[in-house]
C-alpha cells in the first residue's frame, strides 16, 4: 500500500454555530498543532461536544488512535487561536484563525496508534497544500506561549520531542509516494504513569478559555456549583470566578476565584452534600419549542448552557436535543413537562 493511502479520512462536519460560521478560509498558509488536553474525549466525542455545544473555540480536525476525523471543512475557518496575539502575524502575516488549519491530537487510546496518524495527516496537509514541512508547522504554544503548552504537553509525557515529531513527518513527507514499507515512524516504548488531564498544567483564571475551561466549568456544575448564565462556554468569566469562590469557601482553601492545583485536587474528591436540595422550577404549563420566546426560554437556554437571550431558535434546539440524548429521553427539541422537570 502507498503511504498516501495509508490512512482513511473521515469528514463529518458540525452544524453552523458559534464553533462553525462558515466563514472561507484564507488559502492554508501554515498548519497549527494541538492536543486536546482531556484524557477522556476522543475524536467522536469531541466532535458530539462542538456540535451540540457549539463554544466559541473550534478546530479542523481531531485525531484518535482509531481515527482522523474532520469536524469543519479545510476551506473554513476555525477557532483556535486568540485573536490579539501577535505571533501569528509575525511569523505568517495572517491569524491563524483566518489562514491556518488546527489539528488535535487526542489522548484518548494507544499513543502509538494516534501520534502515527498525527504524524501522516500533517504530511498530508504538506502535500496537499504545498507547505513545507520545516517552515509552515507551528506549534499551538509558539502562538500563544503566554497560555499554551500544547502539543509537547503530551507529545513529552509519551518521549516525543517537537523536534522529533516535524522529523517524522517529513519522513512521511518524502515518502509519499513510496510503499509503506520504505519508512517508519515509531513513537518510543514509553508509558505515561499518570496524567491528570481534568487538571491543566497550570492554574487557570480570569480571561482563560478553552477545553480545560469548559471542564473545569462541568466539574463546578456536576458538584453543585451552577453556572446559570454561561454555563459550560469554555470562558474564564465574572461567572466562574464567583462559583470558584465559592466552591473555594465551601471547602476551606484559600478563596481568590483562581483554579490551581489545589482547588482541583479539592474538586476531584468533592462530594455533593445529600442534603443539597435541588431548587424547583415550576412546569409552565404550556410546550417550549422553536419560535418560543420569553422568560422560561431564558431558563431552558441557561439549564443547556446556551447564550440567554429569550429566543428559542436553532441553537437552543440543538442544545436542547444533546441534553434529551444525554439523559435518556424523547430527542425532540421540545421542552415539555418532562424534559422540563429533568432541567429543573
């Protein structure tokens, strides 16, 4: 088999939201290395969160030990990268948002397996796109060094140098043309004893966002800690500072609205309190569905940590269906008394 057919690429792309706007991309001019930060989402998961959640944050394409899997389209933008930093107009006058692909690798699986289709599918956007493979890929951390450390954050923990990693994928590169046989990459024997993927490398904090966020956020959530405006938006705001506060309060550590690595370690073995009564909403007494407008709408966009703004439009329907999905109930998009009496 020819090394360019080495592997399959699956294409199954999120609906037009926050995380997909459609928007063209300038021709790929570089490519920008991610990974996922997160030991427990692989690609299908990562895809079934951006499509039902749709946050303000995005990437091309995520990769497991089983699979490449594109969630937008490579002549679209993506989101993943501030805007405002100044690295990627220095090194390739554009954003990279605006010019760049964003490739995720997942942590999910066998390394081996996931780094080998890491590698390929980085070779193939070289060809595929006339870059070279030296000058035109660029870690994630190099454009955002004041936040980032991906993707050595776990190309080091499993023995992989960056530099090993842009070798490798011009073997690869070189290669393409070749039987499979004529190059081999090969990530070392090493195993990672424990990585804490919950808990990002550093503290987080006002003016943060991202995965490690968002799951910093549902942590809150799923203890208690209810984020009823923004939810799970994947942004560091006036809101999450005030449940970790609390949060902070309710345990006896030190309360200054930041997450570090004692207050995570106090959030993995927080126990919701028995005697922790959930607050009851009422039932309206009438369907909210698409087109409904008002206050309850307001509670149901909160409840599936879409954006308040009273109007139940697609959005909040896709929202909405993730969440009937996830606990086991009638996926309609209709919010009657009993997906109703679920949320609140």
């Amino acid at each position: 088999m020819a090394i360019s057919n080495k592997y399959q690429i699956e294409q199954r792309f999120i609906s037009y939201g926050d995380a997909r706007s459609g928007e063209k991309l300038i021709c790929p001019k570089f490519v920008v290395s991610h990974e996922t930060a997160n030991n427990t989402a692989d690609a299908d998961d990562h895809y079934k969160y951006f499509d039902g959640q749709q946050p303000n944050a995005s990437a091309h394409t995520f990769i497991d030990d089983t699979k490449i899997l594109e969630i937008i389209p490579l002549d679209e933008k993506a989101w993943h990268n501030r805007y405002g930093n100044p690295e990627d107009n220095r090194m390739f006058g554009e954003d990279a948002n605006d010019a760049a692909i964003g490739v995720e690798l997942c942590r999910t699986g066998d390394f081996k397996k996931a780094y080998d289709r890491y590698v390929w599918y980085h070779a193939y956007l070289c060809r595929k796109f006339e870059l070279d493979v030296f000058k035109r890929i660029v870690a994630h951390k190099t454009l955002d060094p004041r936040r980032r450390s991906d993707p050595e954050s776990w190309l080091k923990p499993n023995g992989v140098t960056w530099s090993k990693f842009i070798n490798d994928v011009k073997a690869y590169y070189d290669a393409w043309d070749g039987e499979e046989t004529t190059v081999k990459v090969e990530a070392p024997e090493q195993k990672v004893k424990a990585v804490v993927v919950s808990n990002p490398e550093r503290a987080l904090r006002k003016g943060d966002n991202g995965t490690p966020v968002t799951n910093l956020q549902k942590k809150l959530i799923a203890a208690g800690f209810k984020l009823p405006k923004y939810g799970a938006d994947g942004d560091y705001g006036y809101e999450t500072v005030s449940a970790v506060k609390v949060f902070q309060k309710a345990v006896g550590i030190t309360v200054d609205g930041i997450a570090g690595p004692v207050t995570f370690s106090k959030l993995e073995t927080y126990k919701k309190p028995k005697n922790k009564s959930k607050s009851i909403v009422a039932y309206p007494g009438h369907l909210i569905k698409k087109g409904s407008r008002g206050k309850d709408v307001e509670r149901v966009q909160r409840a599936v940590s879409v954006s308040p703004d009273g109007v139940f439009g697609t959005k909040t329907e896709v929202a909405v269906k993730a969440y009937q999905k996830r606990h086991g109930l009638k996926v309609d998009g209709l919010v009657g008394r009993e997906t109703w009496n679920k949320l609140f």
